[in-house]
C-alpha cells in the first residue's frame, strides 16, 4: 500500500506552472506521486482555492491565506509595508495563529504517514513536529536564512533574520531527512546547522526536456534575439536593471527580449533594442524561447540551480551566464555554455553572437547533459529511493 505525504507550502502550484519554485513544486510532487500517495496543502492569496484532484494519487487543497489585523502587526512589530520580505516574515507569524490553514493541516495529518515541509516558513503549524513518530522532510528550495541574508533589503525586515534562522534550524534539526538543491547548500546546511552529513541528500531542480522546442521557426526575419526571464524576485530585478543600463546600449546589435514578473519595475522603460513583455502564459513562454538565437543570466545572487538555466539549455539555447547563473550545474564554459561575469558580458555577447558554429555545438552539448542528468522524473525517483532507504536502515 502506497505511503500518505503531507506537503505544506506556503504558495500554491500553478498550471501549467511558470515561475522557479512553481515549476519544481508542481513537476516533483507529480513524479513522486508514481511511488506515494501525494497530497499539498498550499497557500494561495487572490487566486482559485479549494480542493484540486490532479491524479488518484496526487491533490492539492489550496486555502486562502489569511492577514494579520492590525493590532497583530503591531505587537509583532511587522511592517505594513508589501514587500517580499514582509510578506514571508508574515507568513512565520501566521503559522503560530489558529488560522483556518491550521485546521486543514490538523485534519490532513491524522492521515499522514511523512510530512513534507518546503520551506521554513510554515513551521509553526507543525506542533507535533519532535513529538511523534512520523517521518518529517524538509525538501529546501535554497537555504532561506542565507538567502534572506543576502537579498533582504528592508532594514526592519531584517530584524527578522535571527527567528528565520531560529526556525530553519529547527526544522533541519527535527527533519529525519533534508533535501538541498546544490552540494554548496548541502555544506552550507552542514557547517551552519551541524546536521548529520548522512542525512542531508541532494535533490536538485529539474526539467521536463524540451528537445522539441527549436523546431517552431520564427514568425519573422528578426534581428538577433537574446531572451531573460524571470519572476519578481530580487535577483531577477537587479540582472535586468543591469541588461537595460549596462548591456543594451553596448550591444545595439542584439534585440533584448526581457518575460516575467521581474519586468515590473520597468515597465515603463523605453529602449529601441529592450522589448519587456512582462508577465507571459505558456504558449507565449515558448515562443518565445522557440525564437530566440541566445539566453543571457546574468544574475549575480540567490541561491540553489537556477531553474531558467535549466530550461534555457534544455530547450536547446545556447546560453551566456554568470558562474552564479550555473551553480550547482558543474557546466564546462565553452562546452555547455559561455562563461561571462558583469564587466566583461557586453564584451562576450559582441565576440560570440555570431559564431553559430560554437554556439550550436555548445547548445547541442549543453541539451544533451541536461536531459541525461536532470529529469523530473529521474530527481523523484533518488528521492524516493532516499526515503525507503533512511525507513529500511531506522526500523
């Protein structure tokens, strides 16, 4: 009989999902579901919400999030500010509320054999969390408390730092089992948590290849086209404020194709060679990696595989990137994509983009070594194999 996990998040999936974490929450728990029987509870805030039954062995209930009154905000000392760090520090509190979230995951837990948290966000509702016996997973997206020490740039917010460490530390202390993303996030949960080694695994971000991709020709005889994309995440803003003020103007050659949230803040911009599209579904999505001649990531912080990597060099792109943009990948520059840090990208982008020999033959190579290694499928299946193995070796 098939195992019952319990995942809690604090954002929902969205199909068919778009952004980093929505494409690893939804495609993962989708091919763990072949070995268990999966069931997310997620947080969604102006979105749909109610139970969605995506398979017999995979559901997902999606409650609204409910806010904090002002008078909470005050005595927790919480900004009213709507801001990304604001919004997760509310999302702590919450979770020591009586929340009707609460009460879903009271329910859902008498009928779970392994809890499954994705971040250390929730943590407050898990009350039983050292107390039982049920096995308990902290499947990690980054290692959030260095990560909100990098990119938290509200000064209040990060009076916050030291409760996000205090509950993240917890949680990788109660967890039988954490998944990181990267073997530099496994260290990093190491050295700062003193966690056993052997019981810290990887579980990197995934893809579902997109070999067919490249096969869609261009609508029109456009110039050379180098695509961004990204949500509306700190890193994503700051790679492209740096394409439309220090690349744009120095590659005039280059058409710009800047998808996602992360325009936001730019949406006015007027630029002749930066087109910002904005938020864009999932045909749109493919079109436009379908036409593009290149990918640019010039990001230069966050945390775990960068996801838009991934999809970028499965969909056969050849790819410029900051070291940071490949982490975790163990990519060769010059074999699977081309190796540029900020003060020399423009440099790179004029030398290479038209040498389609080098381009092609590094795109090829990249798509062939994502697809063999990175596989949703094949991701689920290690994890899998983890949990039966911590269960068989603890009875």
């Amino acid at each position: 009989m098939m195992k019952n996990i319990l995942v809690i998040n604090h954002f929902p999936t969205v199909i068919p999902p778009t952004s980093g974490g929505t494409l690893r929450y939804y495609h993962l728990y989708k091919e763990l579901s072949r070995y268990y029987n999966i069931t997310l509870l997620s947080q969604t805030l102006g979105h749909k919400t109610g139970f969605f039954l995506y398979s017999p062995t995979f559901r997902e209930y999606k409650v609204e999030k409910e806010l904090l009154s002002n008078e909470q905000r005050d005595d927790f000392q919480i900004s009213n500010e709507n801001s990304y760090e604001f919004t997760l520090i509310e999302y702590m509190k919450l979770s020591y509320q009586n929340t009707v979230y609460k009460k879903y995951f009271n329910d859902l837990y008498n009928t779970s054999d392994i809890i499954i948290h994705e971040s250390p966000f929730l943590l407050g509702y898990d009350q039983y969390l050292g107390i039982d016996s049920k096995m308990r997973i902290y499947n990690s997206h980054n290692h959030e408390y260095v990560l909100a020490k990098q990119i938290w740039t509200n000064e209040k917010a990060k009076n916050f730092l030291p409760i996000l460490y205090a509950e993240e530390k917890k949680l990788v202390e109660g967890a039988d089992l954490v998944f990181t993303t990267s073997e530099n996030e496994r260290e990093s949960f190491i050295d700062i948590y003193h966690k056993n080694p052997n019981q810290i695994k990887l579980a990197p971000n995934g893809i579902l290849p997109y070999t067919w991709i490249k096969k869609i020709s261009k609508t029109t005889n456009k110039g050379t086209q180098a695509m961004f994309i990204g949500s509306e995440y700190q890193p994503n803003i700051e790679a492209v404020e740096f394409i439309i003020h220090r690349l744009a103007d120095k590659c005039p050659d280059l058409d710009f194709i800047i998808a996602g949230g992360c325009c936001n803040p730019f949406i006015k911009l007027r630029k002749t060679n930066v087109k910002l599209l904005g938020r864009v579904h999932h045909k749109q999505k493919l079109r436009i990696f379908a036409e593009a001649d290149m990918a640019i990531n010039p990001i230069m912080s966050g945390a775990g595989v960068n996801l838009k990597t991934l999809e970028f060099l499965s969909a056969g792109i050849p790819l410029f990137s900051t070291e940071y943009g490949v982490r975790g990948l163990h990519l060769i520059d010059h074999h699977h994509y081309i190796h540029a840090e900020r003060e020399n990208f423009a440099v790179k982008l004029n030398d290479y983009y038209q040498k389609e020999t080098l381009l092609k033959e590094v795109s090829s190579n990249s798509q062939k070594y994502i697809n063999d290694n990175y596989t949703w499928s094949k991701i689920a299946k290690g994890i899998h194999e983890e949990i039966e193995g911590f269960k068989t070796s603890n009875l």
